[in-house]
C-alpha cells in the first residue's frame, strides 16, 4: 500500500479514532475545546506522528480560519499520513547529496531554500552551529551514513510509538480516577462556583448551579531604572520555545468525564468565613462566533517594584453590538511558581452612567487553558479595555542569584557581537512588542517598546536615526532590523553591558535570562452587529486615575461588593466582609462604613489548596473610614484539585 493511502485504511476505524483522541487530549483538557492556532495544529499533528510542511499546514489553516475542531482534526488525520521511516531516510538521503556522510551549509542551505519555508544561509549557519560539536561547519553522520540513518530513523519511529502508547495510559489512567471520583461523591449535579458565609445557612450536599454575573452599570510608566539611552542614540556618537502545557488525558471510551456534570462539593459548616469551589471550567462562546468582526492585540503585564503594569486599550464601537471578549497568558507565559498566570479583561465606559458607573462587565468564566471570555451587549461609544492580573501567581522577585548571563563578546577581529542566548531574548521581545502579530514592528509599537525600555517616547529624528541604519519593509522593523539595532549598540558601547541590562531587566527578564517579572498575554475582540470597532494599544503603564478621583482598585471594588456574599465583621454595626468568586479566583472585600479607622486583622491560614497575592494567608489591614480595601485576591494552588476559602477576621 502506498505511504500516501489514509492511515484509517490500515487500521481498525475505531482504534484511528482512539489514538486521534489521546493525542488531541495531550494537549486538551476535552474534545470539545477548539484548536485555535496553526502552531497548536502543528504540535497536535506531531502527537500523532505526522509531520506536516508549512504548505500542508496552510492546506488545512488558510487565511479565514478562527478555529478547528476535535472532528476537523480526525479529517485531517485520516487525509494526511503518519510520517514513516522511509520518509526519514529518504529526507536525510535528499541532505546529504554527495553521501559522503556529512552535512555540509552548502547541503542544508541548498534543501531549506529549495522548499518550505525559505532560510537564508546565516540562519542555515546559526542551525548548524547550534549542533556542530567539532566546529567544523558540518554535520557528522560517522563513517557509515546508511547504518547511522537507519539507526536514528528507528530511534525516532520508536520514540514516537512510545509516546503513543504513553498518551494512551495516561488517558485510561485518568478515565479510571474520573470514574473512582463520581462513583465516591455520589450525587451528580451541574459544574458549580458556591461562596458562603457563616451567615449564610448551609446545607451539606446543597446543589447549585454557577451563575455568570455582569455588571452592568495618559500618562507614560517609566522603568525603575531606565537606561541611559535609547536604542535610538546609537546613531548620535553616543551610542547606546515554549513549554508544553502539562497533558490533562481524558477517557479512551465513547463518553468524555468533561461531558458529565460534576459533583456538588460539600461545605462543612464552620464558624469562619468559607467558600467551597469546584474546579470544573467552562468557556461558553457565541456559537456564530465565526461570523463576527474579529479584533486582536498582544500586550503584556510588567511587575515594577511591587506595582502593575501593563498594556491599557481604547475601544470604538461606532455601532450598538453584542461583544465576546477573550484573554490569555500567552505560551510559555508562568508565574513564579510555573503555574500558568491568571488573565483577566475589565470593560469601562469613557464617562460614568446616569449611577455613576464606570464598569460595564468584566471576565468571570474561563477554561482549563487559563483563558477568560465575557460577552455583553455595548451602545455605540468609546470604551477602556483594561487587562488584569490579580497577582496571586505573578508576583515580584524575592530576591536574585545565580551566575549572570553573558551578553557579548568579540570576535576573532575583535568585534563586540551580541551572544547567542541573548539573541534568542531578542528575538521572543520582539515578538512579545509585535502587538499586531504581522511579523513586524511599526513606529507605535516601537515607541511603546522605547517606552518601556527607557521612558522616552520616539521622537521624528530619533525615528531617522533608525530609518538610516536598518533597513525597514514598509516602514517598519523587521525582525533582523532589531537584532542589528542591539548589535549596534553593543558595537558602539564598546561591550558595556549596561543598557542592554536595563532593556531586560524593563521587559521582564533576570540575570539568566529567564522572564519572570512580565507576563505576555492575547486579547481578543470579537463584534456581531459592528464591522469597523477599533481596538487600540494606547499605553503600557499603571492603571490611571478615572472621573471622580476613582483608582482602578476603586472600581473593581465596587463591582466586587455588588457581586458578593455579605457578612458584617462582629463587634462593628458599619463593617461588611464581602467574598466575591468567580470560576478562576476568589476576592475579600473590607467596606468600613464607619467614621473611624478600623484595624482588621484576617487569617485565611485555614484555607484549602490556595495561594494568594500575598506572602502571608494571615495579615492586618487598616481601613479608612468610608473607604474600600481589597484585603485579598485568592485562587487554587493547584488547579486540578478543588479549593476551599476559609477565612475569619477578628478587630484590633
């Protein structure tokens, strides 16, 4: 049988099926969840042992496509084959085209810009010298190129058989504990978010269903220590792969856990304040949504001595329309303790309403992935799209060790040159400050990045200086463009390290390299009734000032309190507790309505399987009279396990 015949032609349909599915779970939490990106069809073709081209690739991922289904992705498997030893051989034989037993640039250049995509010969090089230990410019294939191919393509069809058999058992493994759980919980009720008080009558075994609620109702942020420079002066004379999400497998049988409604968790009755919550995680989306407007933006958030701050965005929606808003983490984006970081979206109005409101809705519900979502219905109008991190997983450095990581160093002449790891950084910031995602940087993004970087927005003859030393498409910097920006800089500063430092340390990065003190995320818009909204970066910076001397915190506060369970604080007639949840995080809320300071002192030490966006599950807080205080963002440590919110609070 030819390699080209479907793979369901040789196998049992049923079993094809099967294996379509334990891979597609390796990177999905259910069938139901979407493929949503070429890369992410890409990687779930490769769990199945397929190794599309780039052309393949655009076969099945065009210019129209939003999404792809579980059963879009079985098509595509049965159409595309499983990448065999042959191909292998054949691949390597194609390379090696004197068989001499090496790899030569000249061969690998001459195979990567004859298909595909199309490499030019410095990254052909860079390829290379990435795995060419004896630094002669070649791949060494040993003496016996025939053995040593036929060797390695069956250590590779081995290993991806291996890894079949491995998502198989994970995914029968957990099948099996999914089964033990319902079987020991008993009653089966609809996927639930509960919060209760101690004033609140509780009942064990109580069945609820989770409610979505939504409410109805420029300045410029400079690093802590922003460089001397600028990119822009070093025409001046003064020069200046992300991981894999851990697999959550699914049953290998006809009926999915993820389609059976969960348990309703028992809360015990208990003097403290507590909350109950289940980890079940459900995003629904407008099922036409393929049909509506869609705008997108990257951005990112920026931990800065203790404060927030971050990409902040204008919406036009010069039509009345009915919006579904989403954001990510980006991948690859983790917190301090690698847990993904919690995303969220904040809609304001440009002026209060007729009460005074500023919040029109926010992100409540999420999926297992860590994306929020909101839908509601907007008047014509100008809207602030606020993102939103409630810092219980992305929080400040404690402290730094560890050897720092080299910049550059010179060449054989004695050029200073940038090295490879921080090229590497260089290449993920520009992805990270490419905000539109179409491969380049235009003149905005790059003020904002200059922005961030050294606090000094781009002027016109900074703007030439660039225009004069790089070369740009369409008048905007390539990716090339921006490495030769920084190689600049190292050049005309003579290898002091400096600023380059200052950049890295401003976008997020410690002394090896490693982002953790920002957190690139994905926002995306999508319209029904409006095809011309305008969704606009305007700053990256801390949250502004809003109509009525209002912060951000102010606002959120308020919506907070309106959603949450109430309970006053005993010993004061005028002090409220409000704890308010939704399917990602828990917030207590302190409403002093009294006309004094109060000191409170708060242990939430009791709670199950949280963390918090404090050091301490245990603090005092002092609340001025008449004031709001956010006393405490909460959300599951570990997010394949329930939580449990316990918390009591006692005057000083």
């Amino acid at each position: 049988m030819s390699r080209r015949s479907s793979r369901s032609s040789t196998m049992d349909q049923g079993e094809f099926i099967l294996e379509c599915k334990a891979a597609y779970l390796s990177m999905f939490d259910s069938i139901k969840e979407k493929i949503e990106s070429q890369d992410s069809l890409l990687e779930a073709l490769q769990q199945t042992g397929r190794n599309p081209s780039v052309k393949i690739l655009k076969k099945y991922w065009t210019n129209d496509t939003d999404e792809l289904s579980f059963d879009d992705f079985v098509d595509i498997c049965k159409k595309e084959p499983v990448t065999t030893s042959d191909d292998l051989m054949k691949a390597f034989r194609k390379i090696d085209i004197n068989g001499d037993g090496y790899i030569s640039l000249e061969e690998l250049h001459k195979i990567l810009t004859s298909k595909g995509e199309k490499k030019s010969k410095s990254e052909v090089k860079k390829m290379i010298d990435e795995v060419d230990e004896n630094k002669d410019g070649r791949l060494d294939y040993k003496e016996e190129p025939v053995l040593f191919y036929s060797e390695f393509c069956q250590m590779v069809m081995s290993t991806t058989e291996e890894s079949k058999k491995m998502q198989r058992k994970m995914m029968e493994r957990k099948e099996k504990k999914k089964r033990q759980d319902i079987e020991r919980r008993g009653d089966i009720s609809g996927s639930q978010v509960s919060v209760r008080s101690a004033a609140s009558s509780v009942k064990n075994q109580e069945k609820s269903s989770s409610k979505a609620n939504v409410e109805s109702g420029n300045g410029i942020g400079t690093p802590a220590g922003s460089r001397k420079s600028s990119l822009l002066s070093i025409g001046e004379g003064s020069p200046p792969i992300p991981a894999q999400r851990k697999s959550l497998l699914h049953t290998a049988s006809s009926s999915d856990p993820d389609d059976l409604p969960r348990p309703s968790p028992r809360v015990k009755k208990d003097k403290s304040r507590q909350g109950s919550v289940s980890r079940a995680h459900k995003l629904d989306e407008p099922k036409n949504l393929r049909e509506w407007t869609h705008t997108k933006s990257k951005g990112s958030f920026f931990m800065e001595d203790g404060s927030l701050i971050c990409h902040q965005y204008d919406f036009n929606l010069p039509d009345d329309s009915k919006i579904w808003i989403t954001i990510q983490p980006q991948k690859g984006s983790r917190g301090m303790d690698s847990s993904p970081v919690d995303t969220s979206v904040f809609i304001l109005r440009d002026r209060p309403d007729e009460d005074g409101n500023l919040l029109v809705a926010f992100t409540e519900h999420r999926d297992s992935r860590g994306k929020y979502g909101v839908s509601c219905d907007l008047s014509a109008g100008k809207y602030y799209i606020m993102p939103y991190t409630t810092g219980c997983r992305f929080k400040s450095r404690k402290s730094e060790s560890g050897k720092e990581a080299k910049l550059v160093s010179q060449d054989k002449g004695g050029k200073y040159v940038i090295t490879k790891s921080f090229r590497k950084v260089l290449e993920d910031i520009f992805d990270y400050s490419d905000l539109d995602g179409n491969g380049f940087m235009s003149r905005k993004e790059f003020n904002l990045f200059n922005i961030r970087t050294s606090g000094e927005e781009v002027a016109d003859e900074e703007w030439q200086v660039v225009e004069d030393r790089i070369d740009l498409e369409d008048g905007e910097i390539t990716k090339a463009g921006f490495l030769q920006l920084n190689e600049l800089e190292a050049e005309d500063s003579e290898g002091d390290t400096e600023d380059l430092w200052t950049t890295l340390v401003s976008m997020g990065y410690n002394k090896q390299l490693v982002m953790d003190q920002a957190c690139p995320f994905q926002l995306d818009v999508y319209t029904e009734d409006c095809d011309d909204a305008e969704l606009d970066v305007v700053r990256v910076d801390s949250y502004p000032t809003y109509p009525g001397d209002l912060s951000f915190d102010d606002i959120i506060s308020k919506s907070f309190i309106k959603h949450g369970e109430i309970s006053r604080v005993k010993g004061m007639k005028d002090l409220c507790m409000y704890t308010y949840t939704n399917e990602g995080w828990a917030t207590l809320v302190l409403d002093n309505k009294s006309h004094t300071r109060v000191r409170v002192e708060l242990d939430c030490s009791r709670s199950e399987n949280v963390t918090s966006n404090h050091d301490s599950l245990q603090r005092t807080l002092r609340v001025d009279p008449g004031s709001t205080v956010i006393a405490y963002h909460l959300m599951p440590e570990d997010d394949d396990r329930d939580w449990q919110v316990k918390c009591t609070e006692t005057i000083r």
